[in-house]
C-alpha cells in the first residue's frame, strides 16, 4: 500500500484550510442570523436593546409590525436612566411622538431595566417581567439580523424556565453597522467576531 508524503498530505490540508477560509467568508453571516416564520399575529413585539445606530433600526422594524396589523403592541427595552441620570422614558416617548406620530407612540410602552442588565440573557429575565405584567401570550422578538440566532436561543430557554405558554418568534432587521461583506469591514467584522464566540458559548450551554 502506497504511503503518502507529508508533502501532500500538507497540501491537502492547506487546501480544505483555503476552502473552509472562503466558505466562512461567504457563508459567515449564515451562522448568525435565524428565520423564524412571522406569525399572522402577535400581542406585541419586543425590540432589544443594542447601540444608538442599531436600536432606531431595530424600533423602526417593530413599529412597522404595528403599521402592517401583525402586533397590537411594542415593547421597548430601556435603561432606567441615562449614564448621567437623566430619566430615559420621556426622552425615549417624545423621540417616538416625533418620529411616528402620537397614534402610534400611543401603543408603544417601556421595560425599564436597572444598570447591572448587561447581557442578552439578563435582558431576556428582566422583560419577562413585563411580558407578564401586560399577560402577553405571543410575542415577536425584533432584533439586528446577526442577532437573531443567539438572541432566539436565549429567549427560548428564559420562556421555557419562566413561562413555557408563551409563543415566541425572533424577526431580525437589517442593522447598518453590519454591512455586508462582513469581513470587508472594520465594525461588521468586530460585531461578526463577538457574535460568533457569544453563539458558540451559548450553543455549548453557557
């Protein structure tokens, strides 16, 4: 039987390297995001907290579900006050009534979280108070589309400990500090990095 030289051999894995290198280059993104079926109809539809730039795309994704009749309601994931003490709630209703109008501002209402709320899992407790509260049975998660695998995973587990009668559905939108190619830019490719270790650990239980 013919043995093979550590030269091929090294080829051969330097090859399947170059494959998998361009695959996660082209498919990368794939890994993160998750589709969900849209239901016909939710209670409300929950918008996750995120930066500035994400947290308008993601609010702008959840109020068109109240335009398009899919929820009754949004719930809007808030810190209680601002780094400086400033109260969030009126700052964050007069942004809503100037950008959507009173009608629709009138049917968005606040999870208010205390500062020690800094990771998705902790945000997921903290508004499953609020989920309750308003006795909410289905609810869509709206979230930036590279969240939305990891933000569904977490989700999934808190409802199942907390309240496994509620159906929940993730909806990502398109967040502009994710743009694709990923790799061929500075912040999508630090959000891609972040995101992937987060799903990984989330994936093995953590």
């Amino acid at each position: 039987m013919p043995v093979r030289s550590p030269g091929r051999i090294l080829k051969w894995l330097l090859a399947l390297l170059v494959v998998a290198i361009l695959g996660l280059l082209y498919w990368g993104s794939n890994l993160l995001i998750a589709v969900d079926p849209l239901p016909a109809h939710v209670d409300a539809a929950v918008v996750l907290q995120g930066s500035i730039v994400a947290e308008k795309a993601r609010l702008a994704g959840a109020v068109s579900f109240l335009q398009r009749g899919i929820a009754d309601r949004v719930l809007v994931i808030i810190p209680k006050e601002s780094y400086w003490g400033q109260s969030i709630p009126p700052v964050a209703r007069a942004y809503l009534e100037r950008t959507y109008g009173p009608d629709l501002a009138s049917r968005v209402d606040f999870c208010e979280t205390n500062a020690d709320v800094n990771s998705t899992v902790q945000e997921a407790d903290a508004a499953m108070g609020c989920v309750q509260q308003h006795h909410w049975r289905s609810i869509a998660i709206v979230t930036s589309s590279y969240h939305t695998r990891r933000a569904g995973m977490l989700w999934r587990r808190t409802i199942k400990r907390l309240d496994p009668g509620i159906v929940v559905a993730t909806e990502g939108v398109v967040d502009p500090e994710f743009q694709e190619p990923w790799w061929r830019h500075r912040q999508a490719a630090k959000i891609w990095l972040a995101e992937s270790l987060k799903l990984g650990w989330t994936t093995l239980g953590g």
